[in-house]
C-alpha cells in the first residue's frame, strides 16, 4: 500500500492511528506493505489521508506505570541498626520503664535496636490474657504471625489451642483456665531462620520484664530458642524438655519452667507427641498444687 485514493476500500483512520502507535511503542518504525514503503516519510495528501481522530476513553494516553515499592533489603548479621551492646543496653533501660505490660508493650514495639525490626511486618508480642498463671514462650515469628502479628496462627497455633484446652486452659476468656502466650523474639527473621545469639539478647531484657509484671505461676518453653534464652546451659530440646528448671526474675521470685517440644515440631514429628503428653501432665499437677 504506497497511496490512499478514492478507489481504495474505506480506511478506518482510528483503528489504523491506534495501530501505528503500537508499531511506534513496540519499536517498529518502518512497515512493508504489498510495496515497500517507509509511513515515515509520507508528505502531502498521503499524510493528509489519516485525519486527526478525538480520542475516546478507550485510546486516552496510558498512564505511566507506577511503581511497586521495592522488598525490603535483606538484614545481614553487620546491618545492626545498634552496636549489640549498645542495643541490649537499650533494651534494658526500655524494659525497667515500663510498669505495665500495655507499657512494656508499647516499649517493645517503640523499639529499633533489633536488626530483625526493618525486615518485619509487624513487631508479635502477645496474645492471651495477661496474668494468666500458665505463660508459655514460643521461638520467633513466622510468616502468618508476622502477617497477622498475633503468635502462634495456622496449624501451629491450633495444635497448641489443642494442647492447652487438654490440660483445662485456653488463650480466650470463657470456661477453661486463662493462658498467656508470647515469645523470644518479637520480629521474624528472614526466611524463618534460628535467631543469633546477638538477637536473642538484645530481646531478652523484654521477655525477662514481661515475664516479670505477668508473675505466671507456671512458664513453659517451647522449643529450643525460648529455652536457651531463659538458661544458657540448656542444651537442645530433646534432651532439656521434660526436666523443671527455675528462672529467678529481677525482683527475686522463682517461677518453675518446663520446655517440652514446639507444636510446629509435633506437627513434623507425630511420633514425639507422646512425649509432649507427658509434659502437658507435668505442667497440669503442677499448676494444681
């Protein structure tokens, strides 16, 4: 097609407009018809040929592209917003001040010497009633918790929901005895990993005070983090569950701990559910003595 005259069929001027400006956007600036010819350098009537056409809502100039705001870089170990520390120092003093949990709370959550902080969501403290006489302590948060920002969601969650309501306790207020739920870690770490031991010190003066102003009857571990947190000599879970320990708080109260195996764990491992059983039998005749 090298001319557009009256013999020519009827050319829909919108539709061929539309078409050179894909051609333009994808980067084709030269077309070959039945003879060759360069549209680019039409002059004259040929130009005149294609009228200027009103756009319609469908042809409107697209909008640039908007941007999605970049992921999160990742945290590497020598990222620490805090010198660790620095940031344990910190994480002391923030503690001591509260006097409350809703202080300690807002405390921990106004806190930014953990260099899990930026790579989180949300910052998971607690779930539960607060003052319960079973506290429990969980590793760190996964994705869901991190997500949602409550501990233990999903299936982990629900087989703990399961365990406490098999010794009378529940995480919601009603018939069976009150639990209050909480963790080591208060931010995830990427990819799910073991948090470092820099990390877990410098959320430990929070879990310590929180443990503190909760003043639980009965403290279980869950898993090896909370319970290396609370005794540095405890070795792995398989061999530490099942035994009582005590952890002494600030104020010179002893309360005993049990650490027993992690639900999401028991989920993997079926086969150790009885062993869990046994502790969760422990934990109840020690809460009714």
């Amino acid at each position: 097609m090298s001319d557009i005259s009256p013999e020519a069929p009827p050319v829909d001027a919108a539709a061929l407009r539309a078409l050179l400006t894909w051609y333009a956007e994808m980067g084709i600036d030269d077309i070959t018809g039945d003879v060759p010819s360069d549209f680019s350098q039409w002059t004259g009537s040929a130009r005149k040929a294609l009228p200027p056409v009103a756009q319609s809502p469908q042809q409107a100039p697209r909008a640039a592209p908007t941007r999605s705001k970049p992921a999160p870089a990742p945290i590497l170990p020598g990222d620490d917003p805090l010198p660790a520390d620095e940031a344990i120092a910190a994480a002391r003093a923030a503690a001591a001040a509260a006097t409350d949990i809703e202080s300690l709370r807002e405390a921990i959550a106004a806190f930014d010497g953990c260099p899990l902080k930026p790579g989180a969501r949300n910052t998971v403290i607690d779930d539960g009633i607060a003052g319960a006489p079973l506290m429990l302590l969980g590793e760190a948060p996964g994705r869901e918790e991190d997500r949602i920002g409550r501990p233990f969601v999903g299936r982990a969650g629900q087989l703990l929901d399961r365990m406490l309501a098999a010794i009378g306790h529940a995480r919601q207020e009603g018939d069976l005895a009150p639990a209050y739920i909480s963790n080591a870690i208060f931010w995830r770490p990427p990819g799910n990993r073991a948090p470092t031991k820099a990390e877990i010190a410098i959320c430990f003066p929070f879990v310590a005070r929180l443990i503190e102003l909760n003043a639980p009857k009965v403290i279980v571990t869950l898993g090896n983090t909370p319970t290396q947190t609370l005794f540095d000599n405890a070795g792995g879970i398989t061999g530490a569950r099942g035994t009582w320990r005590d952890h002494a708080t600030a104020g010179g109260a002893v309360i005993p701990v049990l650490p027993t195996f992690h639900p999401a764990f028991l989920l993997r491992q079926p086969a150790q559910k009885r062993l869990a059983w046994a502790d969760l039998i422990e934990i109840r005749k020690r809460l009714r003595s």
